[in-house]
C-alpha cells in the first residue's frame, strides 16, 4: 500500500448539514474525539459469555491473536451547536490525532 500520513489535523469547529428535525440545514458542529463508553456488565452478550464461562471446563470462546492492524480508524464526534444532536463521522487511520484551532491545510488535513 502506499505511504500513510501518520498525522492528521481536525477542526475545532466545522459548518456541514445538520439532519434533526429541528435544524435541517448547515450548521456549525464542535468537533471532538469519540472514545468508547465503559463495556456494561448487564449486555446481554457479556451476561451470556460470563455464564458460559462459568464453572469447570477452561475458555470456552476463542480469543483473537492474530492482529495485524496497528492503527484504529478515528471517528469525530459531530455536536450540532443548535439543536445539540450528535453525529459520528469516522475519518482515516492515523497515528497521531490533534484538533487544532484553525483550519489546517496541506496532506495531513482531514
């Protein structure tokens, strides 16, 4: 594959479209970093591997080992200064991340 920026730059603020019912038309959004919340311990999912555990009998799913991806891809979280709605927007891998005051410019942009 070809060579990868390994820095990307995001806005603080940016003007796109707006989808809620309140709004429906171009607004400026506040650009943060979404981070995953706290894994639940009432998921239906972890409830069931947790009581398939359970007991005698070892691992009983298979654990992933073989990753191969050393980056994540970054997803923007989009907050609509009007109507408050959040929208997820995700960008390209990167290794480094930073929203930064102006609009940036050049390769390394989002």
């Amino acid at each position: 594959r070809g060579s990868r920026s390994s820095m990307v730059n995001a806005p603080k603020t940016l003007r796109t479209f707006c989808k809620a019912p309140k709004c429906k038309n171009h607004q400026v959004f506040k650009v943060t970093q979404y981070k995953a919340g706290k894994a639940s311990l009432v998921a239906q999912g972890k409830r069931r591997y947790d009581n398939k555990q359970a007991g005698f009998g070892g691992q009983t799913k298979p654990v992933f080992h073989k990753k191969a991806k050393t980056t994540k891809k970054i997803t923007l979280r989009l907050t609509c200064t009007n109507c408050k709605t959040v929208r997820l927007k995700p960008i390209k891998r990167a290794k480094h991340f930073e929203i930064c005051d102006k609009k940036p410019k050049g390769k390394g942009q989002y």
